[in-house]
C-alpha cells in the first residue's frame, strides 16, 4: 500500500517525500507541474536512493485519478496540490476557487469511491486571520481571510470538516503550517518561486546571490519589538517530519485532527536579515517601505498540540533555516533550471 501524495514535486512535497521514503514508505506523486518541476523528484531520489513513481495529473482530471486508483494500491493521501500566491488569487479568484476547491472535490470524491479515506491536508495559519492573541491554539476562531488563496483554505478545512462528520470512516488531519522556509541540508532540493518571490526567506536570498538589489522590509510600525512583521517561521524539514507523524494519527484512527505546526517562537523581518547574515555572513542591504495591504503585525502559534498528541516538535532553528535556505540558493541559483 502506498501514500499518494499530491503536489509532491512542489517546495513542501519534495520534501515530504524523500522523509516518507526515508521512513519506509511507499510513495507515489502526482502533480501537473504547473508550479513545479520533476527534477525535484529526480533529486529526492538521488538523496533516498529509492524510486518515486510520478504521474503527471492534475487533480481536477477524474478520469486520470480514476486510472491511477485502478493502477496503484493507495492507502492515505497527502494533499498538498494547489495554488498558493495570496497576491494572483486577488487578481484570479476563479482559477483559484476552481483549481483549489473544484480539484480537492474531484480527489475526495475518486478516493472515496475506491475506499480510501485516510487524507492530510496542507492547511495554513492564514486561517486564523489577524488572531486577537498570539500565540494561537487550534481553538482559536477561525475568520474570515483577505483573499481568495486564504478563503479556499478555509473553505478546504469546512469541506474536510463535514465530510468527515457525514462519514466517519474516514480520518483527515488539517495541519495549518506556519511560515516554511530553510531547505533540505544537502542542498539539493528547495523552494524555487517562479518570478520574483513574494515571500520573505527566497527574497532575502535572492538579494544575496545578487538577483535583487535589496530587500523591500514592508513597514516598520506595526505594535511589534522593532516595528517590522513578526512570523512563525518553520524548518521545511521538521514540517515534512509532521506529516510522517500525522500518518502515525490516521492509522491510530483520529477522525478530525488539526494541528498547529510552527516553531511557536515569533521573529521580525528584521530578526530574520540579522540571522541571515550571521548564517551566510553575507550582507543584506534593505530599505523601509510602506506595509504591504493585508499584512498582519504577528502570527506565532502554539504548538503543543501536535507534540502532545503526534510526539512531533519542531527541532530546527532560525540559524538553521537561514543557513540551509542560504545553502541551496548559493547551490542552485536559478533553482532546478540549472
Ligand atoms: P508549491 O507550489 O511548491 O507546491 C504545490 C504543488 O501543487 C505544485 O507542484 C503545483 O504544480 C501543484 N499543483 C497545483 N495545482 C495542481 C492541480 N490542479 N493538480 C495537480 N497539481 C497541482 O507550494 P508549497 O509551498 O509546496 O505548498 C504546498 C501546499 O502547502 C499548498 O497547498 C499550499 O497552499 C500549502 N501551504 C504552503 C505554505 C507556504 O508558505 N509555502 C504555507 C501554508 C500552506
Ligand atoms: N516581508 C517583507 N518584504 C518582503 C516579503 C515579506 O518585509 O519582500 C515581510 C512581510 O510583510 C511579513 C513577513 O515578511 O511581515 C513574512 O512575509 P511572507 O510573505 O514571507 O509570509 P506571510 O506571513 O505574509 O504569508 C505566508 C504565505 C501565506 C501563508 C502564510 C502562513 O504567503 O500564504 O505565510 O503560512 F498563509
């Protein structure tokens, strides 16, 4: 039996993966690559030494996921196919709403219908809002998001939520990542944004293989100790370890599960310029600018939840992130494209 893993050529899915592989698990991915290449897969198997089988599908292809489910013998699945740039979705709410909840309908109902109803789905802190406390507990409200990217989260969630109360059969975990960065150590896979990145870690690496001239910090008067956004930022891999935990929950039978994962300790921008430069002892050169529309002061959670409950705690740290995120980009300037 294997774990079917959508999106698993992306950033978190790669890495997921080869921790799966390395756990001894059977593994099969399917993508439509539309965010993503193979070559990530083809490195995962270079670092596990074990095949991945791939199928290049999309999950809003019935028909293909029906042929896959005849083909292979799955047992759970790891959801992480979608689209996840907050800006585009504001830009593009239907191919947002379609691709993320039109798609996860498709899978839910071709996995259903073949018996397998065992699901962890990729869900984020963006959920929460602008929490009215830090750090934030999985009973925390849930409200209403900023933009589409973060609606269809929501939305995910409450789909997940009712289907498992309809049937339970089956058992679903939502973990809500906090802000993944930091790549694998060995520096072969890692996160390769198309374009220029949105996100803070692949910015600030950017500026220091000297593809942008300097890093744009978005505010410095938000109530925070230095004036500037402060995140929860977590280890690719320590997340990629939660999922490998989660799938010890579903096979123990958990019905719903949610999960916070994060460091639970919160670092400003400028927190995180500072480590990196230490990391890299490279300089990064920044300018004040305006705050970026729907940006939040802070978001840190509590995860004591999932350490609770799944024996997982995050076991990297800043300096780590910094220096495995520095580690690939210095490696792999133009990311997989050479
Ligand atoms: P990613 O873009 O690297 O990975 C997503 C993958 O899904 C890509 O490989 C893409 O090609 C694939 N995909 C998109 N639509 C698809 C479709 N219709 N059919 C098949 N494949 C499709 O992003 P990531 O950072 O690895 O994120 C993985 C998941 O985690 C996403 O659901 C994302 O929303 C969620 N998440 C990410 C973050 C973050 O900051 N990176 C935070 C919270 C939650
Ligand atoms: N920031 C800058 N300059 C930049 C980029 C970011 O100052 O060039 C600041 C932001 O203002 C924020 C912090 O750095 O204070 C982190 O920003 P990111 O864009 O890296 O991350 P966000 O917390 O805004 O959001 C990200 C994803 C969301 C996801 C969330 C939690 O974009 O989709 O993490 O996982 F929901």
């Amino acid at each position: 039996m294997a774990i079917l893993v959508t999106g698993g050529s992306g950033f978190i899915g790669s890495h997921t993966v080869l921790e799966l592989q390395e756990a001894g698990y059977d593994v099969v991915v399917i993508d439509n690559l539309s965010n993503s290449t193979e070559k990530s897969l083809k490195r995962v198997e270079e670092l596990s030494g074990k095949p991945v089988k791939f199928y290049k599908i999309d999950i809003r292809d019935r028909e293909g996921l029906e042929g896959l489910f005849r083909q292979e013998q799955i047992d759970s699945c790891i959801h992480f196919a979608g689209l996840k740039a907050v800006g585009e979705s504001v830009a593009k709410p239907w191919e947002y709403y379609e691709n993320n909840i039109g798609g996860t309908l498709t899978l839910v109902d071709v996995m259903r219908q073949n018996g397998v109803k065992n699901l962890i789905f990729s869900s984020s802190s963006t959920v929460y809002g602008d929490p009215d406390r830090v750090p934030v507990t999985e009973e925390d409200p849930v409200k209403k998001c900023t933009n589409p990217y973060g609606s269809t989260k929501a939305m995910q969630e409450t789909i997940f939520t009712d289907i498992q109360k309809a049937d339970p059969e089956w058992n679903i975990v939502l973990l809500r990542y906090f802000n993944p960065i930091g790549a694998h150590p060995s520096g072969r896979i890692g996160e390769d944004p198309n374009g220029i990145p949105n996100n803070l870690m692949p910015y600030i690496t950017q500026v220091a293989v000297g593809k942008q001239p300097f890093l744009r910090v978005f505010g410095n008067d938000y109530p925070t100790p230095d004036g500037t956004g402060v995140r929860d930022y977590i280890h690719v891999v320590d997340l990629a370890k939660g999922h490998v935990k989660a799938l010890e929950r579903i096979k123990a039978g958990c019905g719903l599960a949610i999960y916070n994962l994060g460091t639970g300790k919160g670092y400003s921008v400028l927190d995180i310029v500072k480590n990196f430069e230490e990391a890299s002892g490279v300089k990064i050169p920044y300018e004040i600018c305006d705050r970026r529309p729907g940006d939040i002061a802070e978001n840190y959670c509590d995860a004591s939840k999932a350490e609770r409950e799944m024996g997982w705690k995050a076991e990297k740290g800043i300096l780590e992130m910094c220096r495995d995120s520095w580690n690939w980009q210095k490696n792999n300037p133009n990311g997989y494209a050479g």
